[in-house]
C-alpha cells in the first residue's frame, strides 16, 4: 500500500511537472510573438496619432491607450524569459523593480483610460450642450496627464517593496517584501506578509476592476437607454464601441485578478489550476495590449483613412531613402 502510494505521488509528481513545464512554454513563445506585434503595431499607432493627426479629444484618449500597450509590450520578452526559465529571475533586482511597477503602470493606466473613454462618451451623447463647452483637447491633455500621475502613484509601492530571494531550491524569485524582512519561514511573519498581501490585492481589485468595470458598463447602458427611449437608432459605430469596450475590459481584466485571487489562497487551491489561470491571464494580457487599441481606434473611419495615408507614406519613404 506504502508503495503504491509512492508511485502514484511519483507520477502525480511527473504529470505536474510536465504540465507546468509545457503551460511555461506555451505562455512564453505567446508572450514573444505578440511583443513583436505589439512593439510594431503600437509604435505605428504612436506615430499616426502623435505626429500624423490632429490633436484632438479622441487622439489623446487613444495615444494614451496605445502608450500603455506599447510600454507593456516592451516588457513582454523579459516576461518572456521569467517564464521560459520557471519563474526563476536572472535580470537583477533593479530591473525587478523596474518591470513590476511598468506592468501595475500600463495596467492602472489602461484601465483608467478606458473608463476615461465611457465617461467622454456618456457625457457627449447625454449631454452634448455641455460636452462643445470642455470637451477640449487641452482639457484631455491635462485628465490624461492626471491620469498617468495616479497610475504612477498606485504602481510606486513596487520600486520600494519588490526584491530579490532565493526559495529552498535556490531559485532566484522576484517578489514583494512589504515587513523588509529576510525571515521567510516563520509562520507569524509570514501570517502578516499574507493579510497585507490580502488588503492590496481588495485595493487593486476594487480600484483597478470593480469600480472601473460599473463606471463602464453604467455609461453605456444608459446611453443604450437613453437611444431607446427617444425611439432612435443607435448607429453601428456606436453598437460597435460598447460591445468593444465592455467585452474586452471584462475578458482582458478578469483571469488577472483572478489568477493573483488564486495564488493568495495557494495551499487550499490545486497547482494545476494556478497555473492553467496563469495561462489564460497571459493570453488576455497580451491581448489586451496588442489587439484592444487596433479594435478601439479602427471603429473610427477617420483614423482608418489617416493611418492608410501615413503607412503607405512610411513605405514609399523607406523605397524612396533606398532607391537614392
């Protein structure tokens, strides 16, 4: 029976560890194809809506969004390599700083600025009076820039916190040290590092989802019936915008907080599971930074025909600079 037990651990044992190992891989080998989307696609949106078009409340909406996904796709090939390497962390404890409080950055900034959208939206379909009065670029410009500020202050903990340490199979781990203590082991110090952990995680959830998501979701539901009760058609383009926003907040955002939900309660939750929401959080992350502006800004036709006009004057550029 004791031997029995034995192998089926050990084959319990295996099985996990190929299974971690291939989720490691897989996630990976997406996080470095969808870095080389994203660095490419983003720093053409960067450009188009930067030096291409005029300044606008919408371009400034949008060149914030794609700034963030562009940021986040920078640091995609480091997280690229912490995975492929199993979590273990080999680019220094600076750097361990640094990409953890970009990642809470482009993160608290998408969110804010998506929900910065609805509200933009809302105000200009039900109150259109008032929206021609301060709905300016400049006015955009100065929400953004107070937007970016209170990204940057809920991601600083990370330049303090984050630190280096190696577990008991001498793997270097980047992670949180809010008591600034080398003491990993002793129950009660890890009991407080663990309801600290647990209040962040209701702040992020709360600040950076819960609130967000209602603000969202309010906006365009009382656009749609708004639309309804004055008997009018709302036009596609509009349809398009709230199915977009919606949809992809609530699938982009929700497998990365439940996955950091999973990883607080670890020793009652399966491994598997951990890690088949690590893959899915991996997935909607890089999804959300690569493919969600080309949804949002392509829903405009003038950005559409902007953007056809400023490729093809970068390609004709390029024959042009190599012709001579």
């Amino acid at each position: 029976m004791v031997l029995h037990n034995r192998t089926y651990y050990s084959m319990n044992s295996s099985f996990e560890e190929k299974y971690n190992n291939t989720v490691n891989l897989v996630s990976s080998v997406f996080l470095f194809f969808t870095a080389c989307i994203g660095i490419f696609g983003n720093s053409l949106f960067i450009w188009t809506l930067g030096f291409r078009m005029k300044k606008t409340v919408n371009t400034v909406w949008f060149f914030s969004l794609v700034l963030s996904s562009w940021t986040y796709s920078m640091i995609m090939p480091i997280l690229g390599g912490f995975v492929l390497l199993d979590f273990h962390w080999p680019f220094g404890k600076a750097m361990c700083k640094v990409a953890n409080t970009l990642i809470s950055l482009t993160m608290y900034a998408s969110v804010f600025i998506l929900t910065i959208i609805s509200l933009d939206r809302y105000i200009l379909v039900l109150h259109p009076i008032g929206a021609r009065r301060y709905r300016t670029a400049r006015c955009a410009t100065i929400i953004s820039y107070s937007i970016w500020s209170a990204a940057i202050m809920f991601s600083a903990p990370y330049l303090f916190f984050r630190e280096l340490r190696h577990d008991e199979k001498n793997k270097t781990i980047c992670t949180n040290n809010y008591l600034f203590s080398d003491d990993w082991k002793t129950p009660e110090v890890q009991s407080r590092r663990d309801k600290i952990d647990l209040c962040l995680f209701l702040l992020r959830f709360l600040v950076a989802f819960l609130l967000p998501f209602v603000v969202i979701t309010s906006c365009y539901v009382s656009i749609a019936f708004k639309v309804n009760v004055r008997s009018l058609s709302m036009p596609s383009k509009l349809i398009k915008v709230i199915m977009v926003s919606v949809v992809s907040f609530f699938v982009c955002w929700t497998p990365y907080h439940l996955l950091h939900c999973l990883i607080l309660f670890r020793g009652s939750v399966p491994e598997l599971l951990i890690q088949a929401s690590r893959l899915v959080a991996t997935i909607a992350s890089c999804v959300n930074a690569c493919f969600t502006p080309i949804f949002y800004i392509f829903i405009g036709d003038n950005f559409k025909a902007v953007f056809k006009k400023s490729l093809l004057h970068l390609i004709e550029s390029a024959f042009h600079e190599e012709v001579e």
